[in-house]
C-alpha cells in the first residue's frame, strides 16, 4: 500500500476525557477511489487535510453516501485491538448495495485500517473508557445533478480519539418515545448506515433535547406501536426475566454491538428473544413492576442504561433509575473483551 508521509505532524490533544467525541482528527487518512473503467482503484495512505470539492458534486445533493463506526483499542496488554471489523465491511457492503454504491473490495480496506493503524498508533488513548474511533465513510463523487446513482465515488477512513462516553460517571439517559416523527420505514433506508437517515432525525432529537431528554426512541412508521430503536443504538428491555430487543423488520440498523449482547447472553444462560416489542408492552411491563431494565447498544456508548422514558405525556423510571444487573454484566464483558481484561473466547478481537 502506498503510504504519502506528512512532512509535520499534528500537535496531539491530552489523552483524556476532555477528548469528547469526534472532535480531534489524527495524522493521516486511508482514501481509495472509483470509477466505471478502473472500478475501486488508488488505495492509498495520504495526510489527513481537506479535500476541494465542485459543489455540484453528487454527494451535496442527493446523499449517497453511507459510513460505519468501530473503536481501536489499547489493550491491557499493551496490543491494540479493533472489535470485529469484518461485521462492519460487511454491513457497510450491505447498505452499498441499498444506496447503488458499487461492492468495495473487503481485504483491501482490511489491510488499508490495519496499515493506517499501526501508522497512527500514537493516537489510541489508553485511558479507561477511550478509544480511537474508526470512520470508514463513501462518498459519490461525480459532477453533475442528474437525479441518478453516480459513477465515481470515494471512500476514506479517518480516526478520532474520543474519551469515554462515561466521562461524567455512569448517568442513565431519559429518553422520550417519539410518536409523531418518523426515522426509517420498512422498505425505506433504515436498515443502511446512511447518511440521509441521520439528517432526517434531528428535528426530533433537538426538540427532545429542548425538553430536557438525552435521546429520541423511536417507534414503527405504520402504526406508531412497535420500538425500533434509539438515535445510534439497539434498544434492550428486560421483562420480567426474559431480555427482549425488537427483531430486525428491515427499518432497523442490525447493530454488531446488538449482535454480540444477543450472544453473549445466550451463552451464558439468559433468555433472550428477537421478536417486535410495542411499547404498550413495555409500559404495561413498568406499571406492574416487570420493566426490570432498559438499555441501548452502539460502538460509541457499548452499553448504555436507560434511566426513564416519557410516552405520551407520562413518565416511567427504570429499576429506580439505576444501571440494572444485566446491564452491568454486558457492559463489563464486552468492555472486557474489548480491551483484554477478559479472554476472547470468541475471537471476537482483531489484533493489530
Ligand atoms: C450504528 C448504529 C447503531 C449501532 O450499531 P453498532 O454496530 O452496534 O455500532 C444502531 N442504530 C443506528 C441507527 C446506527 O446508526
């Protein structure tokens, strides 16, 4: 792989919480393009610096485009280690073909992170709780504004440290269940990690966010009945013993972090369905003492305790508005996977 050094390097942020999320960009960039005579060509590692775009280029009017979010870790052992990338080649092909972006090649952008990686490793925050944040992302590039799927695009990664998400200590969200917005609809682009999806979201979430909510969970387009999920994460319920997520109907992000709770809880003994969960459900499980726990899964928080939520004008707290027991299980076996605190039985890391 052809590496274009920087004559400079950046100046590096503390590696602490004061990190945030997204906000610091490393040295360099993997890029690769594509075009109908060549197909995926020119991969490369060049200096991350801004790119000129002709602003009549596909991608500022139509947004086709899509991304993926994974985590590099540093591991107890020192190693660095990245939690399951081929789940996210795969389903960043997958939204590809919803969106017409051509197939891209699976090992050569394996090799191009694994290569950016050990470049950068410099980056990787060791604190508890921090990572360096992984943003592999394709963009159509060709000039025109035909309503049509391009016939040039580029696809980059680009690396952020980021602080723990539990910089403030472990605080439960409250989430307000939307019933008039809606995020995606069975054959729509719910499904897709694309880009349009998260434009389409934040009228709902700045008004939740005036109302003093963290997040908007969201509820089915067709009927306003069923729980999809939460803004950038799988929604988890635990009723009445029995752990519960809404099954992947085709509006729903197949998160790899909602994968792998599913998994690690068969494994070890806890019930667990796949199946829709109306919020009628939920709200009846609350008001007679069954809502044991509620929690979101994502790359960004791994585990994230709901604390309440508010339907239609009523409030509900969750397991007195604590992290519950199941919660903390998952939270600290994954993070444990992750950063080699526990063993890797299922081969879940991939080491740098
Ligand atoms: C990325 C994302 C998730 C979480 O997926 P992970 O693979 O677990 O990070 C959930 N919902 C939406 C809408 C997302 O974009």
């Amino acid at each position: 792989m052809q590496i274009i050094k920087r004559e400079v390097l950046k100046e590096k942020p503390v590696f602490d919480n004061k990190l945030g999320f997204g906000r610091y960009f490393t040295d360099y960039m993997f890029t690769m393009k594509y075009n109908v005579e060549e197909g995926w060509h020119d991969a490369k590692i060049e200096p991350n610096a801004p790119v000129q775009f002709d602003l009549a280029t596909t991608i500022f009017h139509y947004a086709q485009g899509i991304f993926e979010g994974m985590k590099a870790f540093k591991r107890v052992d020192g190693s660095i280690g990245v939690f399951r990338p081929g789940e996210n080649w795969a389903r960043m092909n997958r939204s590809a073909e919803r969106m017409c972006i051509p197939q891209f090649p699976e090992d050569v952008v394996e090799e191009g992170l694994e290569e950016l990686l050990k470049l950068e490793k410099d980056w990787i925050p060791s604190l508890p709780g921090t990572a360096l944040y992984i943003r592999p992302t394709i963009v159509a590039t060709k000039v025109m504004l035909g309503v049509h799927a391009s016939t040039e695009y580029l696809f980059f990664i680009i690396l952020s440290p980021v602080g723990s998400y539990y910089a403030h200590g472990l605080e439960p969200t409250k989430l307000l269940v939307e019933d008039y917005y809606t995020r995606a609809t069975v054959g729509g682009t719910g499904e897709a990690k694309c880009l349009g999806n998260y434009a389409c979201s934040m009228k709902a979430g700045e008004e939740a966010e005036k109302k003093g909510f963290d997040q908007v969970l969201w509820l089915d387009a067709q009927e306003k009945k069923y729980v999809e999920e939460v803004g950038s994460m799988n929604m988890f319920f635990v009723i009445d013993g029995e752990v519960v997520t809404p099954a992947l109907v085709g509006s729903i992000l197949p998160g790899i972090t909602r994968k792998s709770a599913i998994y690690l809880l068969q494994q070890n003994g806890y019930r667990v369905s796949e199946r829709r969960v109306s919020i009628d459900e939920v709200v009846e499980a609350s008001r007679c003492g069954k809502l044991e726990e509620a929690f979101g899964t994502g790359t960004a928080a791994v585990i994230s305790p709901v604390g309440e939520f508010e339907y239609k004008g009523e409030r509900f707290v969750v397991n007195g508005g604590k992290m519950g027991e199941i919660t903390s299980w998952l939270y600290d076996n994954i993070t444990g996977i992750q950063y080699g605190k526990k063993p890797d039985v299922y081969g879940w890391v991939k080491k740098i």
